[in-house]
C-alpha cells in the first residue's frame, strides 16, 4: 500500500491579522506546520506535498526539502486545493491522506488509524470527526442508518436540523486514489464559490459508496487554527501534553502551567523544575538537577547533579554538578567544565572555564581560557573588546584573580598567580613557580616499601 500525504496550507489565514503566513506562527517555539511534517511523515509513506499559495515563498523556505509543493495560485477552496497536487500525485499512490496544515495538534497514531480503517473499507475515503456542542464553524456530519456517512454540510449552507448536528468534520480524509482524483473533477462550486473537498462525501454516497468516519475520542486534537486566540489555546495545549510526558519520564515539574518546554528537549530522570522555567530549542539536561525557578535555557547542554537558578544560559554548556545563579547569563560558547560555580550577576561569552573554577559575584569573562580551580573574585572582568574585536585571555591555573582586576586583552596570566585588589593586567604574567615542595616523609615511606 502506497499512501502519499497532501497538507493544505495555501489559505490566507486573514483572521489572525498577520503579515506573516498563517502556518508560519509558533507553537511552543516551532512553525505550526512543523507539526502536520511530523504527523505527516510519521505515515512513513512518500515525501509528504504541501499545497503552498498565501506566502508561498515563506512557506517553502521553512520546509524545505521535506515536502514537494503543489501551487494553488488562487484560492477557490479546499478542493481546488487538492486539485493542484493531482499531476504530482495521480498514479503514484494507494492512498491519499489529506490533512489542514491549521491542525497542529492531531497526532500520528489517529493518522494511522485512519488508514486502517480506509485499508479496510470497500468505499473510496474514511474521515475524521469530532463530536463537540460548540461548531467552531467545522461542516456537520450527516449519517446514513447503517451508520456510514451521507454528507458533510457546511454551516453557510446548512439547514437548522443540520446545524444542530454536533458530530463535526475535523477535515482530516484517508482516500482511496483511484476513486479521488477523477471525483474532484465533478465537484461543483458551490453558493459561496469556492469548491468544498467535502463534497466527495456527497459523490461517494450518492453512487452507493461507503464512506467511513473515525470519531475522535479527544476533540483537543481538532482544534483548528484561525486566529490568535486559537493559536494561545493551541499552545497550551500542547505544553501540557509535553509537561504530562516529562512527569512520566520521571521529571518533577512543581507547577506545569508556569514552565515552558520545547517539543526537542531532552531532560534525565529525578530533576526538578521549579516554576517560570523555560527550556527551548535543543536543551539536553541530565540527570537529577535542579532548575529555576525562572531559568531561562536556550540550545544549551546541562550535565547531571547541576543547579541552576534564575538565569538565562543560551547555546552553553555546562558539565555535572555546575552551580549557576542566580542571575548569572552564559552566552553562546560558554563551556563551564565539571564542579564549576558561578554566584550571582556572573556573565560568561565564548570561554571554558576548567573544572573546579569559581566566580562568585559579578564578573564578566568573554573570549577566555580558565584555568582548573581558578578562583576570579568579586567585581573582576576580562576587557576583551579592543579595537573592534574580542580579543582572547588565558588565566593559568589555581591562580586567583583579585576583586577588581581587570584583565585587559589579549592577555596571558600563568599559573598560580595572585593579583591583588584592583590590579589592571596590561601584559603578560609569567606562572608562578611554586617553591621547591619540602620532601613529603609519608610518600618517601611508601617508595621504599614497595
Ligand atoms: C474545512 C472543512 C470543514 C471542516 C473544517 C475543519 C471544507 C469545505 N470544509 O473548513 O468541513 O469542518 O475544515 O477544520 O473543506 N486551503 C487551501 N486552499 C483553499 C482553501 C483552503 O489550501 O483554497 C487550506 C487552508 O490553508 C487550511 C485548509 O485548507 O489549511 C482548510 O481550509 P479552511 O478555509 O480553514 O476550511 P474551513 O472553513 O475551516
Ligand atoms: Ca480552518
């Protein structure tokens, strides 16, 4: 069984009042249509089509070579819509699965069911429905007795009987190809001039065919975005949904409504998220840390026993059993080795601090090379702008940087080196050469008796 995807994503979206096309917006930090790629792709049948018209050029450039692109210049309904994907599609597939790129929330496995139930049925197509009082202007579902479906009416064209039908289309099809193609072709326009893909239910039913429906169990997966308050729902929706999963994981999440985390972080088992904790983008934490409240992350790695509070890390790294904050930021290239401690007010850009560094109060350290157990007092900060670049600095290690040195680079401070109080460090320092170690007795005792 061939089945192809097609995601319509050519409408304008008008009401979410935007210069930015509809599918463009985010959801949890990703362009919606991301999700119906995903959905799609998940069928693991071909490259999905996206049928592209309002921001075309927007729309192709954020998907890319993940999908190949039908074009519907103008917009005269969903069944136009389709319409343009038939030279790409027609004798190449089993199946067509069709599905509204304003449908984020649907997920892969009612997909997938979908195409059972339409492997299985005689007829040529199977729809979702949702069964909800409120319509959100979704078409009604007409039944026939033997319980497959006659027709779908839209609301601009519906009777009162109809309207009061609360068994709703979610406009999400599994057809057979064979039988779509040519039957798009006789769709008629209908009173409000667009042609509605709905209607295939109507030619389906008409020459005795059957049309199956799967009826979803949770209508959240429905909702359908149109405008701006849409999207808001939408997203907390979603939050929730990926919150709910890290519990199972093992997460301890303290208050889920107020910690935001992106659909590809990845978090280990026994940490706990304290609330006003953001993580987004490709965050990797480990296990059994601590984070925020109010931690902001963003691309950044965490290792495991790490404590985190309120600060913002973006494209850092930090190794096992780091303490940062609060209030401390790392910028992209931050790399903090194992066990090192950043207090408060702490910025950090483009330097590896080695194991055992501390920084205890408000410094800032850009374009340096730290030393292990170096320890950079109160107030010091490495100059490392000059002359319209950053310019680099090496601290050796086990030195310790006085409370107000300024390191101005480019600059090398060798190991063991104490710079007192206030100290600006123009030139090179040369390590300190510790004096000659006094003979230990106990290890000279273990020497001889081996
Ligand atoms: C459609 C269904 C309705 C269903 C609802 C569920 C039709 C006629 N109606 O209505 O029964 O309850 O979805 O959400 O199909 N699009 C195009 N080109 C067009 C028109 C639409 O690509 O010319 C795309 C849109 O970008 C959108 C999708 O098709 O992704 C659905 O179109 P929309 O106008 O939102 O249809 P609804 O009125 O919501
Ligand atoms: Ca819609």
């Amino acid at each position: 069984m061939i089945v192809s995807t097609v995601i319509l994503a050519a409408g304008q979206g008008t009401r979410m009042r935007s210069s930015l096309p509809k599918v463009l917006h985010c959801l949890a930090g990703k362009p919606f249509i991301e999700y119906s790629l995903l959905a799609a792709e998940s069928l693991g049948g071909e490259t999905p089509i996206v049928v592209v018209g309002h921001g075309a050029d927007a729309v192709r450039s954020y998907v890319g070579e993940r999908a190949r692109f039908a074009v519907q210049v103008r917009q005269h309904g969903t069944a136009h819509a389709l319409l343009t994907a038939e030279p790409l599609l027609a004798g190449q597939s089993d199946l067509v699965v069709v599905i509204s790129a304003d449908m984020p929330l649907l997920i892969s496995s009612t997909l997938r069911k979908l195409v059972e139930i339409q492997t299985a049925n005689p007829g040529p197509m199977t729809m979702l429905t949702v069964l909800s009082k409120d319509s959100h202007g979704f078409g009604h579902v007409v039944r026939s007795e033997d319980g497959s479906v006659k027709a779908i009416v839209e609301e601009a064209v519906a009777t009162p009987e109809q309207l009061a039908i609360e068994e709703l289309n979610a406009g999400v099809y599994c057809f057979s190809a064979q039988w779509l193609w040519p039957a798009l072709h006789r769709i008629k326009v209908s009173p409000t001039g667009e042609y509605y893909l709905t209607d295939t239910v109507g030619l389906a039913a008409k020459k005795g065919l059957r049309v199956e429906a799967l009826t979803l169990s949770d209508s959240e997966e429905a909702i359908g975005i149109n405008t701006r308050q849409h999207l808001a729902e939408a997203e907390a929706i979603l939050r929730k949904r990926i919150n709910t999963a890290w519990m199972l994981e093992g997460v301890t999440i303290i208050d889920p409504n107020t910690t935001y985390i992106g659909p590809d972080v990845r978090i280990g088992k026994d940490c706990i998220i304290y609330p006003g904790t953001h993580l987004s983008g490709t965050c990797e934490i480990g296990e059994e840390c601590t984070l925020g409240p109010n931690a902001i992350l963003t691309d950044t790695r965490v290792g495991s026993l790490c404590q985190i509070g309120a600060s913002v890390l973006e494209g850092a790294v930090a190794e096992d059993r780091v303490k940062i904050g609060p209030f401390c930021h790392l910028l992209p290239g931050a790399y903090l080795a194992a066990g090192v401690a950043l207090g408060n007010h702490v910025e950090i850009a483009n330097s590896y601090l080695a194991p055992g560094v501390q920084v205890p109060h408000f410094s800032f350290i850009g374009d340096t090379t730290v030393g292990e157990n170096v320890t950079i007092e109160a107030g010091a900060v490495v100059c490392n702008y000059e002359s319209q670049f950053d310019q680099p600095a090496e601290i050796g290690s086990e030195s310790v940087i006085g409370a107000g040195t300024m390191i101005v680079s480019p600059v090398k401070i060798g190991d063991g080196i104490y710079t007192h109080a206030g100290t600006i460090v123009e030139a090179d320092v040369p390590s300190e050469i510790p004096p000659a170690a006094s003979p230990n007795p106990l290890e000279g005792s273990q020497e001889e008796s081996e």
